[in-house]
C-alpha cells in the first residue's frame, strides 16, 4: 500500500509496529503498522531556533525503543548541528523531550565565529540503547541520551561522514566516508576514495551517570 504525505519525504525510519517520517513542510508524521496502517499523530518539528522561531530543515531521523524494547521515539537531526530527542508518549513532555547541539567546532561563545555542520545520520544502538551521530564535520560522536551525556567524538577524517550503523548485536559500528555535496560540485574532488569503516563497539557506547 501507499499513503500521500503533505510535501516530499527528507527522512524517514521504521521500527515495526511504528514508523515515522520528516517531510519538507518541517512536519513529521508517525505511523502505526499493526493491522492496517495508518496515521497515528502528527508532531511540529522539535528543532526550532529559540530565538527567530524558525525551524531548520530535517536531514536524519531514527527511532529509539524503550526497556520493554518497544518504540518509544525518535531522534531527529538537522543541517544545523543539532539533534531533538522526542518521546511519543512522554510522562512529563517539557522535561523529557529537549534537543542538544553537536557536530560543531571551533567558537563557543557569541564573540567568536562557530562552524556549524550538518548530522548526516543517526544510529542507535540495540543493546545498550545510546546512540551515534555523523556530520559533515568528518566526525562521529556517541550520545546516552538518558543521562544526556557525550561519550566519545572521534578524530576528523578529510571527508563528511555520510551514514552510519550498528550491526545486530551491536558490536560493530561502521560508518561511510565520502563527500555529501553540502558544499556544491565546485568541492568535490574525484580524486578522493569513498570508505566504509567498521569499529569496535562494544566498550565505548555503554551508557554513563554524568549529565552534559
């Protein structure tokens, strides 16, 4: 079967019985799976600028699970460095769902330049339930979004880094280098290969107590 979205699809993820999907209007739409499909909810987007209210445009999404390993929600990456964790059914919405920045680098205050990256992907992981993001920083960082804490940021490669996944029982991570066109055709370089690495994963994504 097919459903009609409102404006094009820029990201979707499907972790059955629950599907959710970032369209160009900056909406995003969660569907149900079981029996016949259908439209559970329609959320406006989490990443909004605090100040000028505008919202920037999705690029990634990935469902998380919770301890009974059901969906539980989403986390959604933008072209402006920055990740919304948002709980379908929260307890306490102003408190459970909030965003963070990342994929980022030099100035840390308003007096100095900062650049700003976009998260290309975002993966979680299946046992212990922290995640990995990837930028066109050339860098992948692992979150624990519930101590919201950053475990690791890897060194720069000389490419974006354009996807990312855990494999089934989560001791391998691998991700893609290559060029991901955010600067247009006049930086790609033909010279430069693509790669796929695959990492060790089993240690650095434990979760942790300390808050960010």
């Amino acid at each position: 079967m097919s459903l009609q979205l409102p404006e094009r699809c820029y990201c979707a993820d499907v972790v059955y019985p629950m599907a959710v999907v970032a369209s160009a209007d900056r909406g995003l739409i969660v569907y149900q799976l079981e029996n016949q499909p259908s439209e559970f909810r329609r959320i406006d987007s989490p990443l909004k600028h605090q100040v000028t209210g505008l919202t920037y445009q999705h690029r990634c999404i990935a469902i998380f699970k919770d301890k009974q390993n059901k969906p539980a929600g989403f986390a959604l990456g933008s072209i402006e460095g920055r990740v919304a964790i948002h709980y379908i059914n929260p307890p306490n919405p102003a408190k459970d769902n909030f965003t963070f920045k990342c994929h980022r680098s030099n100035g840390t205050n308003t007096a100095t330049p900062q650049d700003i990256y976009a998260v290309n992907a975002i993966s979680f992981h299946p046992v212990h339930g922290t995640l990995a993001t990837v930028g066109s920083d050339g860098r992948f960082s692992f979150w624990d979004k519930d101590a919201r804490t950053k475990l690791k940021t890897s060194e720069q490669l000389d490419q974006p880094i354009t996807a990312c996944s855990f494999n089934n029982n989560g001791n391998i991570f691998a991700y893609a280098s290559s060029y991901d066109w955010s600067k247009g055709h006049e930086y790609y370089n033909p010279q430069k290969k693509n790669y796929i690495f695959l990492r060790n994963a089993t240690e650095e994504l434990k979760p942790r107590n300390k808050k960010w």
